[in-house]
C-alpha cells in the first residue's frame, strides 16, 4: 500500500509501487493490472492520482491501454526503438549545430522517490547530481538534470563534463552506454525552467525523460532534460516492415 510521504506527490510513489510490481515479476508481460478502481480502493489515493502515474507508465512503454479491455504489463514488441543512442548534446554535434555549456553544476544529493524508482536505489542513496544548462550562439537551448550512482564520483569531474558529453566522460572511463529507453511529452514551463531557458512562465517546453544501462544491464543514469519548443524538433526515422 502506498504510504505518505512528506514531500513526494502520491503519484510517484503509486508509480513507484507499481513498478516494483512489474520488475519483481509479481506482473509479467500481458498482465492486466488492477483497474483504477480498485487501485484507489486499495492504496486510499483519488482517480487523479491512480491516473497520473498510469499515464506516466504508459508513456514510458511499462504499461499499455487497450481500448474497453484495461491495462496491461507491456510486452517488448510495444517499446518501439528507433535510433541510435547520442546524449543529449551528442546530438546536437551530429546535427553540425555548435552548442556550449552556459552553466554546469556537480554536487551529491540523496535520491527522492524519483530517482530511487529509476535508478532502483533506496529513497535518500546518495547520487551525483549533474545540471546543465546548453546553449547556441548564447541563446539556451535546453537544460538538463542527470543522475549517476555515486560510485561514479570520479567520472564526473568539472573538467571532463563542461568540455564534453557524460557519455564520452563515461565512455573514456571504460563504461560504455550500451541501450537506453526514454519518453517524450510535452509541458508548460514552470517558474525554474523559463528563468534556465530565458522564455516565459507557460511557454511549451519538450521533455525527455531518459535511462541508460551499461552492457551488464546495469543502470547508469537517469535524466530529464527540457527544451525551448522554438528551438528544437525532435526527428525519428521511420521505416514499415510489410508482413508476408
């Protein structure tokens, strides 16, 4: 049963419970989960609540909805992949666009129920805390906030992370990225992104919520990063493969 917690939203910490369900194998792939009914009944949280973090699970590809038929633990084959895997200013470098670091920040903070939830820690472990701001021609372009096991420390020194990306800082480490999985949607910006990216409090943002493992399947990072919408697109090629 979801307890409360001072400052964690019930959601989370629902989204946190059902994902324990799912990784423990309490629920394997093609379970229906419990309907929302019976999720506020049971852990005492209002339908907004049960809503929000099934939402978020469906948009992370944990979860999906089948119309009149409920709420189903997600096979493989409904996490769509699509391209290659750069970091967030990786990406930028392949698109020929010159981006800089315009703020950077490194400390070590305990691990909220989000972070602990996706990079499987215990509420308050401490991690490291990278925060970024990038910008293009001096405009900000995005801003971003990673998290890293602490057993990283040494990795994520200033020097390496403000004249390079966190992968290559890993990467010349020896730990290599090997997959990751991330969710896009879209958001208003609140009164700390717009001051970060120098827009308006509500103007449209795109975030990307992302985790990353190393080749043993161990989780290295999770981030969420937030873009001006005016100055980005997010671009997927896509291809059909005909059935025979």
């Amino acid at each position: 049963m979801v307890m409360a917690r001072a400052g964690y939203p019930l959601y989370l910490q629902l989204k946190s419970w059902l994902i324990e369900r799912i990784e423990s194998g309490a629920w394997p792939e093609g379970t229906m989960i419990p309907t929302e009914q019976e999720l506020m009944a049971e852990h005492g949280v209002s339908r907004t609540t049960v809503r929000q973090a099934i939402l978020d699970l469906v948009s992370s590809g944990n979860l999906i909805r089948r119309q009149g038929k409920g709420t189903y633990v997600a096979r493989p084959d409904h996490i769509f992949t699509s391209s290659p895997l750069y970091g967030f200013k990786e990406e930028f470098d392949q698109l020929g666009r010159h981006v800089d670091i315009l703020s950077l920040q490194i400390d070590i903070v305990p691990a909220d129920i989000a972070i602990a939830t996706h990079l499987r820690l215990t509420i308050g472990t401490p991690v490291i805390h990278v925060g970024r701001i990038v910008s293009e021609l001096g405009i900000p372009i995005f801003a971003d906030e990673s998290y890293l096991p602490e057993s990283l420390r040494d990795v994520c020194s200033e020097d390496q992370l403000r004249h390079g990306s966190i992968y290559s800082a890993l990467e010349a480490h020896g730990i290599a990225i090997a997959a990751g999985e991330q969710a896009i949607s879209a958001e208003n910006a609140s009164e700390d992104t717009a001051k970060k990216l120098r827009c308006t409090v509500g103007d449209a943002v795109i975030q990307i919520m992302r985790t990353t493992k190393n080749r043993s399947g161990q989780l290295i990072e999770y981030s969420i990063a937030r873009y001006r919408a005016d100055a980005y697109e997010y671009r997927v090629r896509l291809a059909r493969t005909l059935k025979t």
